[in-house]
C-alpha cells in the first residue's frame, strides 16, 4: 500500500511537473490569421526562411524571392500579389505585410 501511494504521488508531480513548462518558441498562427495593426513586430524570429516561405505562399503569394532575415528578426523580401510585384515581411508572429 505505501509503495502504490509513492508511485502515485511521483507520478502526479510529474505530471504537475510537465504541465508547468511553458514554451520557448512563438506559436505557430494559422495561415489566415488576422495581421496585428502595428505589424511587422520586431522580435527573435523562430521561423526558418522555408517556413517564412511556406506561410506567404499559404497567403496567396506566389514567387517569393530575396528572403533576408533583418536586424529586428524580421523577413523581408519580393512576392507577386494580385499581379503585382510587392515588398513583403513576415514578423515573428507570422504577421504579413506587403507595400
């Protein structure tokens, strides 16, 4: 009985344990996700230049070139939109920007 109480204590406290972990990287938002107003945000990027692709693309974006991380940890490149050749950036909550 005191070894099945053990067991069940340690076992609670690990699982108390994981719930309390909190993670490090921004979470990933869904293509269509509304753009924040004051985007793009300057921030540590986790994105990598493929994902950062993947998500313009996902937006309607479609020859995506010259993808350059920038010193605020923002992507900054060229895509086509709506026939047009646009500036585009990509924050590091996947907020989208064009001009």
């Amino acid at each position: 009985m005191k070894r099945t109480l053990i067991v069940t204590v340690f076992g609670v406290a690990m699982i108390l344990g994981a719930q309390a972990q909190t993670s490090t990287t921004a979470p990933t938002p869904s293509p269509n996700a509304p753009a924040d107003a004051n985007a793009p945000l300057p921030g540590a990027n986790s994105f990598t230049e493929g994902q950062a692709k993947s998500r313009l693309e996902a937006n309607g974006y479609s020859g995506v070139s010259e993808l350059k991380k920038d010193d605020n940890g923002v992507w900054r490149g060229r895509a086509t939109h709506g026939g047009q050749a646009v500036n585009v950036s990509v924050d590091y909550r996947g907020n989208i920007r064009h001009n």
